[in-house]
C-alpha cells in the first residue's frame, strides 16, 4: 500500500511539473455550486432528450450523482421510464 502511495506521488508529482504554466486551468467539466449541479442536470438532459426536471426528480429519489448518467443509459436502452429503475436500483 506504502509503495502505490509512493508510486502515485511521483507521478502526480511530474505531471504537475511538467504541465507548463498555462494550461494550469484544466476543465473537467464538472463544477460545484447550484450553477454547477443545474449545468450536470442539463447536460443529462440534452444528451439523453429528457427533461431537466426528470434528471433533478431522480436526483431527489437518492440516486446518488455519480449514478444519473447510469440510470438514464439503462433506461434508454431498456425502453422504460427512468422511475423504473431507480426504483429497480433503490429496491436492491
């Protein structure tokens, strides 16, 4: 575990070294604060052709985050409203 840790450190280490000067702002497309949250719900939204409030309604359910594009992915695939599987996913 020691060694990972050690192993990681250097290469985070170099990266940071190595990333000249002006590319120190990287945008990963995710940022935090109510502007943030909405412009993730809008993004599920826009690529999934669901309404915003729908992505924010299972957001409420307790479907964590990180899990939204899953649960819309599934849906889509599977041809059942997204209530349908947060509600599979909730249930065990």
């Amino acid at each position: 575990m020691r060694k990972r840790l050690t192993i990681l450190s250097i290469i985070l280490l170099v990266f940071a070294v190595s990333v000249p000067a002006y590319a120190q702002n990287v945008d990963l497309g995710v940022s935090m604060g109510s502007e943030g949250i909405r412009g993730f719900y809008l993004g599920i939204s826009n690529y999934y052709r669901v309404p915003e409030r729908e992505v924010a309604v299972v957001r409420e359910r307790g479907v964590h985050y990180n899990d939204l594009p899953v649960v819309f992915f599934i849906a889509a695939r599977a041809h059942v409203a997204p209530g349908v599987i947060v509600d599979l996913r909730l249930g065990g």
